[in-house]
C-alpha cells in the first residue's frame, strides 16, 4: 500500500482520489509518520436493469381482439 503523508495529501487531495479510483490502489495517510487513514477505492455500482422491456410477457389476452364488440357482455370485459 502507498503512503503519503498528511500535508502533500491535503495539497493534491482531488489528484489523488481520483487516482485512487482509476488504478483501485488503496492509499495511507500519514501524519509524523503514522498512519491516520486510509482511502480505498469505491465498490462497483451494481448496474440498474434496463427497465424497457420489464413487463415483456406479462399481459393477457381476455376474448377476441380483433372482432367488433356486438354484445354488452362483451362491452363490459373489455373495460
């Protein structure tokens, strides 16, 4: 693990969590020589599903679709 001490971290802090993130190396700061934290790179986002497509296979189909409706039964399960 790299070290760095404390006041070359608060000078490149942006620089340096942003390595952090692109090369997934952890890294320890350090103050007079002792480490006071470590900064390990972020876990992976865990991807959305794609939401098109999601109820794909879901519907029914309750009578015919295709016909005129000629009854008021008919009418009243098409509602």
């Amino acid at each position: 693990m790299e070290s760095m001490a404390i006041s070359k971290f608060k000078t490149t802090c942006l620089a340096t969590l942003e390595r952090v993130r692109k090369t997934g190396r952890p890294l320890r700061v350090t103050r007079f020589g002792k480490p006071i934290a470590e900064i390990c790179p972020p876990t992976p986002v865990p991807t959305a599903k794609n939401w098109l497509g999601a109820r794909r296979y879901t519907g029914r189909i309750l009578g015919d679709i295709v016909g005129p409706t000629s009854d008021l039964v008919d009418w009243e399960v098409r509602r």
